[in-house]
C-alpha cells in the first residue's frame, strides 16, 4: 500500500560554503546529547565515528561558539555534550523548522498533493 503524498521541507543553514546546521545535524545534536558520546551517536544513526566527527567539527566551526564539548579518552568525564550554544542552536532549529511545517499546511499545499501522482510513472527510457 502507498503512503500518501506529503509535502516535507527541509531546512539548512548555511555558513558560508558549509551546512552549518540541517535535518542530520540536529539529529547528530538529539543523538550526542541522549548517548553522551559522538561514538555512540554515530552508530546510533548508522554513521561512522570519522562521519560524526567531521559533522561535529563543521558545526563547532560555523557558530559563534562550539555546540558540542568532547573529552576524549575513556576516564570519568569524558564523552561528549552539547554546549549551551549546541542547546539553544538545537532549540532554535527545531523551533524554526516547526514554524515553517505549520505554516505549510494550507491550500497551496492541498493543491501541490492533489496534483501529485500518488508514484512516478514508469521510465520511458531504457
């Protein structure tokens, strides 16, 4: 059975050439701040430790102070956290992101979902 059309937006902040903060970012952000550690965020979204580290590094480099604090290592106090920038970043983010779906949800979507094919046709090219 096929889901219903829907519209979904997608919200990036750039700095820059770099995506200072995106969908996966924030979700990056939700997943450190739960596991405590960029390790163990990244595989809790099925990333790798160099992928995560390199997202973490972009955003620690795009905003006006880090969002995410690491203490390598494997002693009492290492990990990782968000900051109080990563924490109000995160909020903001999330916030604006609701606004905007909300604000969506009016008659030029319904017309942009009526118009919309409910799966793409067959490829006429071979």
């Amino acid at each position: 059975m096929n889901a219903p059309p829907q519209l979904k937006i997608k919200v990036q902040i750039h700095c820059g050439d770099e995506i200072a903060m995106g969908p996966g970012k924030a979700d990056l952000l939700e997943a450190i701040r739960k596991h405590g550690s960029i390790s163990a965020a990244g595989r809790a979204m099925n990333m790798s430790y160099r992928r995560a580290w390199l997202l973490v590094d972009t955003m620690n480099r795009c905003w006006q102070s880090p969002l995410v604090h690491a203490a390598p290592g494997r002693a009492q106090g290492s990990g990782a956290q968000l900051t109080g920038m990563g924490k109000r970043v995160l909020a903001h983010y999330r916030a604006l992101v609701q606004t905007l779906e909300h604000a969506a949800q009016n008659a030029d979507q319904a017309a942009l979902i009526g118009l919309l094919l409910p799966e793409p046709r067959i490829s006429q090219k071979s």
